[in-house]
C-alpha cells in the first residue's frame, strides 16, 4: 500500500465512509418502519374485527396498583392552564372588595380574550354581566364571578349535544364522518369512538380513508384491532372517496351498525382539498341516502382561536354537526370551547382528555364548568398517553401483520 499514489488512498477512504454512511442509514430506516410494516394484499381490503383477548404471562404476585384517577379529576387536570388563567385571573380581579367600574370591566375583557374565550364571546359575556349588574346594582365585584359562571354555563348547555345512536338508523348503518387537519388527534378519535360503538354491542367498520399521510393506514389498522372494529383501506394514494363507498358498501354488506369514515387531514385554508372532502361526503349519500348522518370535526383545544377559524371553515365546506375537542390534558386551553359554542352554534360533543382507549368523553357541560370554575387542584390526574396504549397491545395480542385480510364484499 505504501506504493499507491495518495489519489488512490484518498479514493478508497471516502468509498469506505459512502459505504458506511449507506449502510446506517437502510438499518435506521427498516427500523423506525417495524412497528406498522404491513404486506399490501391488492387495492380494496377488509381487515377482519380481531379484538383479542389479552395474552397474559404467569407473574408473581405483585400489590394492586392504587385506583386510577377518575374522569373528573382528569378533566380537571386537563384545564389547570385554563383555570389558572380565567380563575385564578377573576379572584385576583375581585379580590378585596373593588368597586365596579369601567377600569375593572377592561380588566376582565382582557383577561377573557388571553384565554381564548375570543372577541365576539367576551363581548357578548361582558355585556350580559353588565346588564345583571346594574340590574342587581351591584357595586361590589365579588358576586361578578358567579356571573359568569353562571352565563358560560348557560352558553353550553344551550348547545349541548351527543353523538348518534345506531338504535335510530334501522335501515341502514349509522355513517359517521370525521374530519379535521393533521395533529388534531383525528386517528385518535376514530379509534376511541369505534371502542364505544363496539363496547356497546354495535358491530363498527372503520374506512382508512386518509391515504396520503405516510403510516396514516397503518395506524387506523391498530386502533381498529384495538376496538375490535373491522377496517377497509385501500393502497396508498388511493383516492378517499372509493375507499369510503368500500366501506359503507361492506358495512350495509356485512349488517354491520356503524360505519365511521376517516379522511385525509388538511389545512382548512387549501380550497382545492375542502372540495376534496365535498367529493367524499357525496360518494357517501349515493351509496346510502341521507348518509352521512354526522360529520364530527376534531379540534385540537391547545389551537385557540385557530380551531374556531377551522371549525368554520369546515362547516362551511361538509356542514359539520358536531365536534370532538382533543387535547383537553396537559397545557390544553379549554376556554375555546366557550367561543365555539357561542359563535358557531355547533354542539361540543365529545372531549378527549387522554390517548386511552377510554379517554373519549362526551361532553357534559355542568362537568366543564365545575372542573373549570371549581376543581380541586389536589385531585388533578391524567389519562393514558399513546406510549402506554402502544405497550398494552402486547398483552392485548394485537400485531399489524399477524392477521389475514379478505376483500371488500362486491357492491351487488
């Protein structure tokens, strides 16, 4: 070697680091795509429900873990930020007795909008708290609190609504379309929502429907094993709306009594893919008529005023008939389903105040006034997350690429 020109010795060494350099980067790849690597078997297909029961492991006797946090104190902890910014703002605001002036109702519409409670709902909130105070001819500020709470109570109640039952739609499935932009939990949702239907006794197919995001499928596959819900994708890039028309076609098939329709995520500014979304819920109306029977649109809470600009994009665009608020753990901001319900008047119907499979909630307005307003900061918990929902499937038997796959039924 001491004879090779030092051209040659340069050569050889950067061929060995692209070597490496390649290497590294295939085994990082196969190993980030192990989880959801799943064998594509045509253009429609219909994962069977497979709800395994929990494969369980002889283990020594061990101490029952203490009692899980209950809903309401996960809801509470779910508002601390936004209790801790309207509540702890308003008895700041109204401590020792201040007088009730111009200066103090600045005060509190400021405080209102920083919580994304939003312009039009503060205003309107503002203006029935003065109207009671001078009707009361209050003159000190304490009672103010009660006020409000007792007006945003009424806001949510007045617009309160639940998700439908498949008892009503006995000449067909119960179709259920979600919508809503990537991140805002939407794959999440469907997988919660389709447990409930299942749990119920209702037998649930599920639409992979969002064929563009990378792994979107793969995901709606898991969460359908975890529900016990069977899934119809197609391949990737296909085009939403047939894989909808599959799915209701194997859903009215199969006598199933619930169909729920995921769609590919989007930003409610591109008009293009809102037309997308039209096409979808169209497709729909022609293969069972009146369908679909609820367009739910996902809201991330922590987005503020920015899920109030989505929600009304969207209605606009597939008439949205009710919502689903994630994201209610953690630093979510929850004053923004005042303004929804007040702007909008699209019922909040159901929260989501973990990643587990149980963490979906329908919404009950005296619970979210009381966790917001009243919560006892010392019984704050937490729901799953998605790691531990993830660590579960190993005892619930649940794999992406153990179970067989059949075709979607033909439409005759």
């Amino acid at each position: 070697m001491g004879n090779l020109p030092p051209e040659a010795l340069i050569g050889g060494a950067v061929g060995l680091v692209v070597l490496i350099a390649i290497i590294v980067g295939v085994l990082r790849s196969r190993r980030s795509r192990a989880w959801d690597e799943i064998e594509d078997g045509g253009p429609s297909e219909l994962l069977p429900a497979t709800r395994p029961k929990a494969v369980t492991a002889p283990k020594q006797k061990e101490e029952e873990p203490p009692a899980g946090p209950s809903v309401f104190s996960r809801l509470v902890q779910g508002l601390s930020r936004t209790r801790g910014q309207v509540v702890e703002g308003l008895d700041a605001l109204f401590r020792g007795g201040k007088k009730v002036d111009d200066a103090l109702w600045a005060e509190l519409e400021e405080l209102l909008v920083t919580s994304d409670v939003g312009i039009k709902t503060s205003t309107r909130l503002l203006e029935t708290m003065k109207a009671t105070a001078a009707r009361e001819e209050l003159e000190d500020a304490d009672r103010l609190r009660t006020i409000l709470r007792d007006e945003v109570l009424s806001i949510l109640t007045a617009r309160a609504g639940a998700i439908p039952d498949p008892k009503d739609h006995p000449d067909g499935p119960l179709v259920v379309m979600v919508v809503g932009v990537n991140g805002t939990g939407k794959t999440t949702t469907i997988g919660k929502l389709a447990n409930r239907y299942v749990t119920a006794g209702h037998k649930t197919v599920i639409a992979a429907g969002d064929t563009f995001r990378a792994a979107a499928i793969e995901q709606v596959v898991v969460w359908g094993k975890r529900a016990g819900a069977e899934v119809v994708r197609h391949e990737a890039d296909s085009d939403p709306a047939a894989v909808a028309h599959d799915a209701v076609t194997a859903g009215i098939a199969r006598g199933a009594k619930v169909v729920i329709c995921d769609t590919a995520g989007r930003l409610h500014t591109k008009s293009d893919l809102m037309e997308e979304l039209r096409k979808v819920h169209r497709v729909i109306g022609k293969v069972q008529e009146g369908a679909p029977h609820e367009v739910l649109l996902v809201l991330d809470s922590t987005n503020g005023q920015n899920a109030i600009a989505q929600a009304r994009q969207f209605a606009a665009s597939v008439g949205v008939t009710g919502i689903a608020l994630t994201k209610l753990d953690g630093t979510a901001r929850g004053g923004v389903i005042i303004g929804i319900a007040d702007e909008l008047d699209i019922p909040v119907k159901l929260i989501g105040i973990g990643e587990g499979m149980d963490d979906l909630r329908d919404f009950e307005p005296e619970a979210f006034v009381r966790a917001l307003f009243d919560g006892d900061a010392e019984s704050l918990g937490r729901g799953s997350n998605s790691a531990a929902e993830a660590a579960k499937d190993a005892e619930r038997g649940i794999s992406v690429d153990d179970d067989p796959v059949s075709p979607a039924p033909p439409t005759s």
